[in-house]
C-alpha cells in the first residue's frame, strides 16, 4: 500500500486544516506588507477593527491556531485507536466544511451569526468525534 493509500478521511482534514491555516498566514502576511508599505503603522495589527481586512485576518488566524491542536487530538485518538467508518468521515467532512466556512464569513465580514452556528457545528462534531474514539 503507497503512503497515499494510507491516508485516512481524518488525516486528510489534517492536511486541508494544515494547508488552509498556512494560506491565511501567507495571505496575512501579504496584507500586512501592503497595509506597511502605504504608510500604515505596525500598531494597526493589533487595533480592533471589525471594518479592517486586516484584523479579521488576524482573528481568523488566531481562531485556526486555537482550533487546530483540538482537531489534531482528535484525529490523534481516532488514529491510534483505530477508529474508523462512514460516520467517522462524515463528521470529519462536516468540521471541515464548516471550518473553511467559518474562516470565510470572518475574512468577508458577513454575519457573524452565521459564523456562530459555523462554529457549533464544529463544536459538535469534535464533541462527537471524542465520544466514538473513546468509546
């Protein structure tokens, strides 16, 4: 079996929450650069400002920073139990999806009770998650 075939639906949220958080970084960090080089203060980085692509970037950066070590504990225990099966990977689709979504609703500044109800779907699939691993 090649290390492709080995990976799980779990592992491969690992990757895509990985890769997502690492490309809000370099967008982050592309948005910094010009907000200094028209002239904006480093200051500003940490003003809130719920208008500024700049702050819900960071917050969004922040939340997945906050969010990922429980995603990876999850996956963790469902990986050495070796728990697996079709509700497993729905779930693990179904936090993905709304992961990526809530990262979106921030950086667009659309609703953030939308954001919200992202966020308790999240909540509860990783509460889910934790359940079936350990038992």
């Amino acid at each position: 079996m090649t290390p492709i075939e080995q990976m799980t639906v779990p592992l491969w949220g690992l990757v895509i929450f990985m890769g997502w958080t690492i490309a809000l970084v370099a967008f982050l960090i592309i948005v910094r650069i010009r907000h200094l080089s028209t002239g904006g203060s480093p200051k500003d980085f940490g003003i809130p400002n719920d208008e500024s692509l700049l702050w819900r970037l960071f917050r969004v950066q922040s939340n997945l920073i906050e969010n990922l070590p429980l995603y990876m504990a999850v996956v963790f225990l469902i990986t050495v139990r070796g728990v697996s099966g079709i509700a497993i990977n729905l779930l693990i689709v179904a936090y993905i999806i709304s992961r990526l979504i809530h990262s979106i609703i921030h950086i667009a500044g659309i609703n953030p009770t939308f954001r919200v109800l992202s966020l308790a779907v999240q909540f509860a699939c990783l509460i889910t998650l934790t359940v079936m691993a350990i038992l």
